[in-house]
C-alpha cells in the first residue's frame, strides 16, 4: 500500500518501474515535488492443515477459506485458528532474481498433528482477503506433544528462498 498527500485511498504500487521510479495503481489526486511517500507490506500468515484432510489442497487452492471451508485447519493445545504472522521478511535480490524470506515460524507448549500449511495474504487488498500464496505438504503427519513445533524456512537466496521471481 501506498499513502501521503496527493495520493488515493487504496492505491498500491503496480509496477516499479527503475530504481528511482515507480507506477501507482490509482491516479494522485494531486501534482506535488518533494513529498514523502508511505509504503506498507501486507501480512502474511501461516496456518497448519490437519491429518485427514476433507480438501485437496495444490495450485487450485486460492483462499485460506478453502481450507477453513472444509474444516480441515489443525487444532490442538498450542495452536491458534488462522496460523501465525510471518515475520522478518526480507525481500533481496541477486542478478535478475528477487526473493524473499521469513523466520521460522514455531508453536511452543504444543499439542497437535499436521500434514502440510498453507502460506496466505492476511491484508485486504480490494474485495478478496486471504488470498493463498502457497501450499506445502509437509511428505507425511508431523506429531508434536507438549513441545515446540517448529517449520525451518529455506535459506534466503536466490535458489533456495521459500519465493523466488527470476
């Protein structure tokens, strides 16, 4: 997202477009030099899929809600409905290839089962909020009891990044 004088309600960054310029998604409703402008990141989140899932969840799943939908999210001492914030993003870039990373997420005093998470958008952005960004399968059940379950994110590079736009 986008704010300061001159600029809309809602506006977001379309494109960018050099290393000193930008292309907004909605027209400034202003002309002005000099201004300083807000850019704010959405939150991510992550949340946990239960063992025995109702759901098939892949590339077609598009909305954390898929999942809830289903009642499909893990439950269990520990955990809370709709996952953890992601944090310490760090967006980087080496050569043409732009990534990003986040902390390993982790539930302490934990109690519960899961097979796979899905990683979504938890900012509302127009008419759609939690918009899923990935899912992962995490290759069979992974069991916690009364400990801390933690998911090790990939190194932040441009190969190994949980995302990564070459």
């Amino acid at each position: 997202g986008v704010s300061g004088t001159g600029i809309a309600a809602s506006t977001v960054i379309a494109s960018i477009d050099s290393s000193t310029g930008i292309t907004l998604s909605k027209a400034a409703t202003a002309s002005n030099t000099g201004v300083t402008l807000t850019c704010t990141g959405d939150s991510m989140k992550l949340a946990l899929i239960k063992v025995s899932m109702a759901g098939t969840y892949g590339a077609a799943t598009t909305n954390y809600t898929d999942v809830t939908g289903n009642s499909d999210e893990t439950s269990g001492t520990g955990y809370t409905a709709a996952g953890v914030a992601l944090t310490n993003v760090s967006p980087a870039t080496s050569g043409t290839t732009a990534y990003i990373d986040f902390a390993d997420p982790s539930w302490t005093t934990a109690t519960f089962s899961t097979t796979g998470c899905i990683i979504y958008n938890n900012s509302r952005r127009g008419p759609i909020a939690t918009r899923a960004i990935s899912v992962h399968d995490f290759g069979g059940t992974q069991t916690v009891s009364a400990g801390t379950f933690t998911i090790i994110m990939p190194t932040a590079d441009a190969s190994s990044a949980i995302y990564r736009i070459a």
